[in-house]
C-alpha cells in the first residue's frame, strides 16, 4: 500500500469515529458502483448523509475541503441516488457532506465537517 | 460567521460614487463568489487576492467567502477593488480588527506578491471620497502625491497589503517591509495645493519644479530649448489672433500654405496661456489621472495642457468613450487648455462635427449602457488647414494646379456649423524675403505676449467676479446683452454684415465676445467701435 493510500484509509476511520460521536448513524462503508465510491454513507435523524472524506498530511496544497470540486459534487449527488435505488429506502433528506482531515503527526488528525454542500 | 465592511470608490467618468465592499465569511466547502455587477477584471480580483494574502503571510480563511460590491446597480470595473475587498475579508476573518477601518477608504490594485501598485484616477475618487465624510485613505505609494492634493485628508501610502495591515492594526514593521507613510493634504499661502512630505519619515517630498519660471503666474518657459513665439516670422495678424484668443478662451482657424507657420504658431501658444489656477489645476488632473495621461512625479498639472490628435484619430479618440472603461477624449484632456487639430480638413468628417456639440456645451456626455458619464471639454479649438490639396505655395503666381471646384470641396470638409463656431479665422500669407532676413529682431516673446493676455485674463475675471464664467468666451449671449454690451453704436457695421447675411445671429455674439477681449487687451473699459470692427474682421476672416 502507498503513503497516500495508508493516509486515506486511516482518514476514514478517524472521520467515520469523529461523525459516529457527533450522533451520526455509518450505514454503509466505501460502497462502490460503475460510477464511483461513497466514502461514507449515514444517518443523521431523518436524513441520509451522504459524506466525502477528503485527508491530507499537511496544508501545503490548501485545505482538503478545497479539493472538494463542482464536478465531484455532482457525482456525489448521483452516487447518493444510485445508493437509494440500490437500497430500494427513501428519506425525507438527502444530504452531500464533506469532512476535511489534515494530518498534524503521531496517528492524530484535525477534523473539520461541513453540512450540506450541495 | 463573521462580517465587514470597507470602502472604496467606482468611477464614472469623473465622478466617483462611494462602494460599500461587504465580506461575508459563513460555513461551507471554500469558495470565493462576487457579487454586484463586477466586470471581468474585478472577477479576476478573485485569484490576484487570494495569491496576495496568502503571499503576504496571511491565512486564506478556508470557508465560504461572500464579498458584496453596493450599490449592485453601479457597473464596477476594473482591479482598484483588490485593496478593499483584501482587507474586508482578513477584518471579516477576524485578522483585521474591524474598528480601523472606520472611515478609511482603499484603493488599490494588489500583485501577486502582496505588492501594491498604482490606480488612475486616484484624485477624483480621493476627492468622491472625503465630500462623502472620509477623512483618511490608503493607496499605493505611487498615487500618494497626487490623493494628497485633496485638503483634509489624511493619505496613508503602502508599498504592500502587509504594510497596510500594518498601519490598520498599529503594529508597524511587524509583518516585514517598509511601514506606510502618512501625508497629509494641504493649502499653502497662495492658494496653490502642494502635498506635504510623509510625517513620519521626514524625508523631503517636495513637488518638482515646474520647468519654466519666467514671470509670475504665467507658462513662459525660461529654458533656451522651449519654443517660444519669438521664432515664428512674420505673420503678425496670426500673432495677434493667438494672442486674442488665448487672452479670451476663443476658438481660432488657421488657413495658409505649408510652411507659413500655422503649426509653429499653435504649437507656441501654450506658452502664452496662463498657468491654471487650483480649481483648474484639479479639473484638468482628475481628468487625466483618469485617463492615465498623467505624467510620473507630476501629482498637479499646472500648466494648461496642448493636445494635438494626429487627423486619423477616431470619434471615441476625440470626444472619449470606448468599451468598458469610459476614457475621455482629446476634447476633454485638451480642458482648459488647447485643442489642436493640424490639417484639419483630412480628420474623418463625423469627427470634426462631434467637436460641435462640446464646443457649445463645454462638456462631453459619453452614454453606455447603464451608465452616463460626463466629461469637462472645455477647450480652446485652433483648426489648421492648407488652402488646398496640392499644398503647394498658393501665393501669387505660384504653381498650385488645383481648379477652384477641388479647393472648394477640400475645405468644405470642414463643415459650415463647425467654422460658425471658431471665433477668429486668420488666413496667413507666405513668409517673404524681407520677414525672413529682418523680423527676427522685432518679434516679440512669449513672455511679453504672456503678461497681456494675463492682464487681460484678469481684466475679464475681474469684470465676471460674481458670475460663474471666467472667459469672455464663456459668457452666454444673453447676459452679454444684457450686463456687459458693447459702447452704443459701435456695433453699426457688425449689424449691417448681419443684415445682409455675413453673419449669423451667433456669430455676432461671438463677434462681441472677441470685441470684449481686444479690449480687454488694450485696456479699454469697454469695446468701441473698432475694437468690435476688429473683432468682425477675425470673425470674418477671408472666405473662399
């Protein structure tokens, strides 16, 4: 496995902790389909979270949530409906997050979450 | 999450209408969006301020960044917003404590590197700025000298966004570089506005000396190289036709072969004109640090300016306009000063009419879409022409093949409405022999024609106190008829031209306006009769 990879995979478990203790249901881990990957899909009261995780070792190419583009979250948009027809379950809300890891050294990490990015 | 406020100015035309830049920092993935009809440039300001805060060792705020440019109907263009958008989104970020922006006005436009560089038009949006209650502004080092000609008005000059976070948070020299300088406008004893040095610094910036010194309050330049009216030979009814019409603002038309001394004499008078006084000075330097005309370490032009557009300049070239930006025209950088179009029957015709409406109105409203700008275009006209398209010497017996019909056509091109409106028409023969070889010794200088036409500027001011005119060709014909008319009767042959149709109805106003000059000249309390026959002949000139 590559740095970047190892940098990934461990960015998100720290984010599927951080939103777990934030009273986020994790429903499903790193579902795949011809269109792509869901990081991290949740529940939070009646909404479906639907969540990037994006980590970096440091803030020297800007910020993780930056990386975050319009394109990609276009494709997060029909990942999420992909997701339901796949599940065959509605909900009332369904909802684009991003959480932004940055690597600060020893195995820790600082969060950052944003809520409905569209 | 957190909000601020800053403020900079949008021009229009001249005129400089307050902005209200506001930066909104909310939750969300980072991004950067403009609103209030920003032009391309100003949504450039997006990248070039980012680069700049964040090469200034400033933290780029990594949220939703709203900046809001007020009032959204004003068209905003152009880059001197990155000053105040940068420093309203590190005070909306909380770098910037929000209170020293109070009252502050920013302009400027930032470089990649946090540089900040200089703007046009920096003196008519200090001025749009301290009539709407600000008293201290910030811009780029190189516009110091020139916003601090605005009185009462404390400039701060920063060489970078850092040095001007600087002086917004008090805390000098902290972020690195040379710390801004404070320069504080004012009026000296004679009314003239010389910015003063930067307090803090105590080096001495003083205002470049102009280069002529001859006589007081005249734009007699004293060094052997300037042209003087002491070279042109011969030609003395031209001579007196540019004195009279740099004495009274009047417009005047040259026609003579090639090699007369038609643009000699044009060239030469500037330097009869004199200098512009403060109010003037202002007009004519907003206009043209507007335009970016404005020459470098000159932050006031005193001396009125001389514009000649070569005679394939367009319509937009002349009266100003252009896409975007609205720039003013030669007719409005020639305020105040002179307008000389050399060979003028080969401008575009639809350029030389477009003179006609500044002529009378004294400004140039440019309209765009959304917008009206309004320029100052109040210029002394000089026309010169040759007698005909072969240009060769036209005197007696010479060789110009041209039938009347070609020389006919060749002037018409400059259109009647047009030469209605010039004032004095001189036709200038060739140089003889004898002017050539003996003149010289009796041509008088600029100098010597400059004390009169300033005696008779002030003659006329004098006379106008009170009115808001300060030529007598300003003076509308109405008020001429009725404050100021001529002495009773001397207008009998003026009248008698008019009756058989020499002359229209404004050209004998105009005719009574460069009687009140010449006799301004002389001295005289008021024309007489052959001050006004006079004036008749320069109206008149030779019609062919």
């Amino acid at each position: 496995m590559r740095a970047k990879d190892i940098l990934g995979k461990s960015g998100e478990q720290a984010a599927a902790e951080y939103l777990e203790a934030s009273g986020l249901r994790i429903l499903d881990r790193n579902w795949r389909c011809a269109d792509g990957e869901i990081d991290i899909v949740a529940v939070e009261r009646h909404a479906l979270v639907v969540c990037e995780v994006k980590s970096r070792s440091g803030m020297r190419y800007g910020s993780p949530l930056e990386a975050v583009s319009r394109a990609k979250r276009a494709r997060l948009r029909r990942l999420a409906v992909q997701w339901l027809n796949a599940h065959g379950v509605r909900f009332d809300q369904v909802r684009i997050d991003v959480v932004g890891l940055v690597y600060e050294g020893t195995g820790g990490f600082t969060i950052e979450h944003i809520r409905g990015v569209g | 999450m957190a909000l601020a406020r800053t403020y900079s100015v949008a021009l229009i035309g001249i005129t400089g209408h307050v902005v209200e830049v506001e930066a909104d920092i909310a939750n969300g993935l980072p991004a950067m969006i403009m609103v209030g009809l920003p032009d391309t440039a100003l949504r450039e300001a997006r990248d070039r301020i980012r680069a700049a805060i964040v090469n200034s060792g400033e933290k780029w705020p990594p949220h939703k960044i709203t900046v809001g440019l007020s009032p959204a109907s004003l068209p905003k263009r152009g880059s001197w917003f990155d000053l105040s958008i940068a420093v309203g989104l590190l005070a909306a970020a909380g770098q910037v404590p929000r209170v020293a922006l109070d009252g502050v006005m920013f302009f400027g436009e930032l470089g990649l590197d946090g540089r900040l560089r200089p703007v046009r038009g920096v003196l008519p949006a200090v001025a749009a700025a301290a009539e709407r209650g600000f008293r201290r502004v910030i811009v780029a080092e190189a516009n110091a000298a020139e916003a601090a000609l605005v009185p009462d008005v404390q400039v701060v000059a920063a060489s970078t966004l850092a040095a001007a976070l600087d002086w917004l948070c008090d805390t000098p020299g902290l972020r690195g570089g040379r710390p801004a300088a404070e320069w504080k406008g004012s009026q000296d004893l004679h009314g003239e506005i010389l910015p003063n040095g930067p307090d803090t610094s105590g080096q001495v910036h003083s205002v470049p000396a102009r280069s002529g010194c001859g006589l007081p309050g005249t734009a007699a330049p004293a060094t052997a190289t300037a042209p003087d009216l002491a070279e042109l030979l011969g030609q003395s009814l031209a001579r007196r036709g540019a004195e009279v019409c740099a004495a009274g603002g009047h417009h005047l038309s040259l026609l003579g072969p090639p090699g007369a001394g038609k643009t000699m004499l044009a060239e030469r008078i500037p330097t009869i004109l004199p200098r512009l006084d403060t109010a003037a000075a202002l007009e004519v330097t907003s206009i043209h640090s507007v335009a970016g005309t404005l020459p470098e370490h000159v932050p006031l032009l005193t001396d009125p300016p001389f514009l000649a557009p070569h005679h394939t300049a367009t319509k937009a070239a002349i009266v100003g306009g252009g896409s975007g930006i609205i720039r003013p025209g030669s007719a409005s950088l020639a305020h105040r000063g002179v307008l000389f179009l050399d060979e003028a029957p080969e401008f575009a015709r639809d350029v030389l009419d477009a003179l006609r409406q500044p002529l009378e109105a004294g400004e140039v409203v440019v309209a765009r879409s959304g917008v009206t700008a309004r320029f100052p275009a109040r210029f002394t006209l000089i026309l010169a022409a040759n007698p005909c398209p072969c240009a060769r010497a036209a005197g007696p017996a010479e060789g110009c093949s041209c039938s009347p019909t070609t020389r006919r056509r060749y002037l018409a091109r400059i259109s009647g409405p047009l030469l209605d409106r010039v004032d004095v028409k001189i036709e200038l023969e060739p140089v003889g022999r004898t002017e050539l070889l003996n003149d010289r010794n009796f041509a008088e200088s600029s100098q010597t024609v400059a004390l009169r036409v300033l005696q008779a500027r002030e003659r006329a001011a004098h006379r106008l106190r009170g009115s808001p005119w300060r030529l007598n060709a300003e003076v509308p014909g109405s008020e001429l008829r009725r404050t100021w008319p001529p002495t009773p009767g001397s207008l009998r042959v003026v009248e008698r031209s008019l009756e058989r149709g020499q002359i229209s109805a404004r050209g004998v106003v105009k005719v009574i306006r460069v009687a009140w000059t010449i006799a301004d000249l002389a001295g005289r309390p008021r024309p007489t009769r052959d001050d006004c026959d006079m004036a008749l002949g320069l109206w008149l000139g030779v019609r062919r």
